[in-house]
C-alpha cells in the first residue's frame, strides 16, 4: 500500500512509516502544498495512492 502524508501532517510521518516498511509521500513532495482536498484526493485516486489525513473535513472528490 502506498501512503500519501497530507499537509496537516507532519513529514515526520513519513519516515517513521517507511521505517516500519510502508511506501509513503508527503504531499508537499508532490504538489502544491496550497492544493485544495479534492485536487489531493483526485491525485491518490489516479495515482493508486491511499491519503493518510488528520483532516475531519476532508472530502473526496465525486467519482461520477
């Protein structure tokens, strides 16, 4: 499974992930760390990345 870290995490986590094996990214080594959530989620989604997010807002984009 690939980790995709979101802005209102750390960086930290991704190491701490791929310490313990995980394929992980922070956002902010992608795009742009301004992105709105949908633009992320649409990037996970094309890409086969799984978002790790602390964000309770946080929406996915339609999948029509």
């Amino acid at each position: 499974m690939k980790l995709l870290v979101d802005m209102n995490l750390s960086p930290a986590w991704v190491e701490n992930l791929r310490a313990d094996g995980w394929e992980a990214v922070h956002w902010s080594s992608l795009g742009n760390p301004r992105s709105q959530d949908a633009e992320i989620m649409r990037f996970a989604l094309d890409q086969g990345w799984t978002v790790f997010t602390n964000d309770l807002g946080f929406r996915p984009p339609s999948l029509r």
